[in-house]
C-alpha cells in the first residue's frame, strides 16, 4: 500500500559556522560579539541525499482512513512528488509538523500528529480548488485553526501572493441556511468556510501561516517585506475601523530553520501589519499591533479632547464665565462678546436705568392731575411712560386714555384771575400747576376750561 514516490533532491538549508560568542537571530540581525560575522560553510551534499521517499497509495490512504478516528482528514496525495522541488517541499512540510508537535523542540508542543492534514482542498468554483499544504486544529493548545504554507524560495513572491487571493476567494463563499441550525449569525447566506473549520472565532477568518525557508535570515524577510505589500489588501483593515478584522485574513511568517531552532512558542513569528517578532499566540491575537493602534487611538482622542477643551475655554463669557457647552439654549459667546443671557441682561439693565431716570424726571415736576399718582404712571405697569412727558402733560398715560375713551375733551387748566396773577408777581404761588395755567392761558385763550 506504499510506493515509491522519488529520491531527496536539493540541498537542504546551508549551515553557517558555529561560534560560541553569537549567533544569527530569526529576523537576520547578527547576536554575536563579534564585529565581523563568521564564514558561511560551502554547501555539502548531506548523508541521505537521493534516498527515496516513500507514500501512501489510494489504498493506504483508505487504510489509515480506517484506522484514525471518525471524521480525522488525512488529505491527499502529494502533488509533484518525485520532481525536482517536490520532496524536497514535502520534507518542509514534514519538518514543520515535526517542530510544532515534537518534545524534542524547545518549549511546550503544539498539537499532536492527530492533530494535523496535509494537503487540504478548498474548492473554488470552475472545478477549482486551493490546496494548503498543512491544516492544524489544536484548541486545547490555543490554535483552534491554522492553515500552512510552506515556501523554500523557489516560487516567485507574485506567486506566493496569488495564493491568498484563492483563499480570499474561497473565504468569500456562502450557503444558504434558512434554519441556522447551530449558527450564531441570522443571515440568510453563511460563510461556507465555517462548514470546514466552524471552531474559528465568530469574528475571525482562518489564520494563514507561512513557513519560509530555502533562504538566508535576510533574503526570507525580504520576501516577508514583498509578501506584506503584495497581500496588504487581505489583511489590513480599513483606516476608518483599524482594529476591525471581520473579513481580513490574518497572515503569520516564520523562519523554519528559527521554528525548528526556537520552537513555536519563541518570538519567531511576523504577524504582517505588525512590528515586531511575536510569539504564536501574540501573533495569532495581533497584540503588539493592537497595543499600538490603542495607544495611538487613545492618544488621538486624548489630543483631540484637549483641542476642543481649549476651543470651548476660549468661548467663555465676560459676563457668566460659563462655556458655550454650558449654555442650554441661546447664543454663546465667541470669549469676546456676551452670551444672548447676558446681553439680555445688560440690555434689560440700560432700560431698566433709563426707565428709572425718567421716573425721577417725572417725580421732580407734579402729580397727575385727575389721579394725583405719578405723572409717568404706575412703575411696572404696561402704560408706564419709557420717555418723559411733554411739559404741558397734566395727566398720567392711564387717565389720558380713560378720557379719551370717554369722548371727554383735552384737559385745560383755569385761566388765572387777575388777583392770582398780582399775588404771583410778589410772592410764588403755591399752586404746583401755576406754570401750566399760564401755559394754557396762552396756548388755548377762547377754550372752555375743565
């Protein structure tokens, strides 16, 4: 049930030369004490190569089928098995596996053998499909999905590139659910990617993990570098919503010859959008870049409750001191003009002290004739005189009105006697409208008096 698949071709990743004082770290940057770093060693042919790669039939499939639990995916066929860069891809493949479930690699390991399929369809419409080379379902682990892809350099970055244009292809395809049996969302189309990997998050789409090797520290974060431009639109969310990733796919790089070194929980991961390195489940969670995007956020906000604290201090009125947000209605004050409450007052104020000048006027001259009250009417009344009277005005504005209403004729006082007029030339009269008897004397000679 197994045949023979090809022989181990290519060379695998170069050793460099060991050194007791440094090493070279997963991002390329050169850890030891040394100023110069130490000679690469020529590649030599490795024990082993051309040994032959062996696989599993359609029959062996079936038998291991049968034998691993219910439900367990085993994937398929390799493909390109036995060409020039298939086995040496399919030994990435195996390697990768091996680095995050194997006690022999540092740190605690991630899933068991079970817990990973190899070479997993994602169908696309036109009898398409996008195979990943490596799906692991670790929840107990915290990695309730990770799908894998393993590059060794010999693909072009656009290459590389296009497939997550396929998976956001195949992320992008519904079903229709009308029951939503077992299904948090009420919309009438689901996601069909749930159907195959439904212990995702409710807000997440599978995480990508690309495992890079074939390459020195430098030339793979180059490619990490073009990868992240050339996919920006996949994973990068939009400017408006920075920490929204509903429908982006959150993509991880790594170093497998670091993964293999370092294990996976070491800081070997690059979450693109963010950084720095990460461990898994940093990278995974996007910590670094959603602690930056926070305190970036917080900072905005902070700069922009202060500038629009400094607007509203400058709006303070010279009359109430209050701020145009603790004014509930009316015109607020620019810091430099009343409010509309405190230019109401100062209007009311000016009247109020020109009201009262006219009041005193009229106190200083005679009661009302008809009346005896004031001469300018009742303070505070409606008819109260705002300008002072006239000088022949003998009665309040009340008792004008009520004669005119009437029909009475104009008020016009006694013309004064001769013998009142020979008294008033020795001494005052002490009649308070003495003067107005002569005014009217004067003024109306053939009229009938009062």
């Amino acid at each position: 049930m197994t045949e023979k698949r090809g022989t181990i071709s290519g060379l695998p990743a170069q050793p460099r030369a060991a050194d007791a004082d440094g090493d070279t770290a997963a991002d390329g940057t050169w850890t030891g004490t040394g100023a110069v770093r130490p000679p690469r060693r020529r590649p030599v042919r490795p024990v082993g190569a051309g040994a032959v790669i062996w696989g599993l039939t359609d029959l062996g499939l079936d038998a291991a089928a049968s034998t691993l639990p219910a439900g367990r995916k085993i994937g398929g066929r390799a493909r390109s098995v036995g060409r020039t860069t298939g086995a040496p891809h399919a030994m990435a493949v195996n390697d990768t596996i091996v680095a995050m479930t194997s006690p022999a690699t540092p740190g605690t390991p991630i899933g068991t053998i079970a817990d990973w399929a190899t070479e997993v369809a994602h169908s696309l419409p036109g009898d398409r499909a996008q195979f990943a080379d490596a799906v692991l379902t670790a929840p107990a682990d915290g990695v309730p999905v990770l799908l894998v892809e393993v590059d060794l350099h010999n693909e072009t970055p656009q290459f590389v590139a296009a497939k997550f244009d396929r998976y956001a292809e195949y992320f992008a395809l519904t079903y229709n659910d009308p029951t939503h049996d077992g299904h948090h969302s009420s919309a009438k189309k689901l996601p069909t990617w749930r159907r195959k990997y439904p212990q995702a998050g409710r807000r997440s789409l599978p995480p990508i993990a690309l495992v890079l090797g074939g390459a020195g520290p430098r030339g793979l974060n180059n490619l990490i570098n073009k990868l992240q431009d050339l996919t920006i639109g996949h994973w990068a969310p939009s400017d408006h919503a920075p920490l929204d990733f509903t429908d982006r796919i959150p993509i991880l790089a790594c170093h497998l010859e670091a993964l293999q070194r370092r294990g996976p929980h070491a800081a070997i991961w690059w979450r693109f959008g963010a950084r720095q390195w990460q461990s898994l489940t940093d990278a995974l969670a996007h910590t670094e870049y959603r602690a930056r995007v926070q305190a970036r956020l917080d900072a905005e906000e902070q700069a922009a409750h202060e500038a629009r604290e400094k607007r509203l201090e400058a709006t303070r009125c010279p009359g109430c001191n209050r701020r145009s947000d603790e004014i509930p209605r009316g015109r607020a004050s620019d810091g430099t003009e009343l409010c509309s409450d405190c230019q109401s007052k100062a209007w009311q104020a000016e009247r109020d002290k020109k009201q009262q000048a006219v009041r005193d006027a009229h106190a200083a001259r005679w009661p009302c004739y008809t009346c005896k009250g004031p001469l300018g009417g009742q303070p505070g009344s409606a008819m109260e005189r705002t300008t002072e009277a006239p000088a022949e005005a003998l009665e309040c504005p009340s008792c004008e009105a009520d004669r005119k209403n009437s029909g009475k004729l104009p008020l016009i006082l006694p013309m004064p006697t001769a013998r009142e007029i020979r008294r008033a030339r020795k001494e005052k009269p002490d009649d308070p409208w003495w003067a107005m008897r002569l005014i009217h004397a004067e003024r109306y000679p053939g009229r009938p008096r009062r």
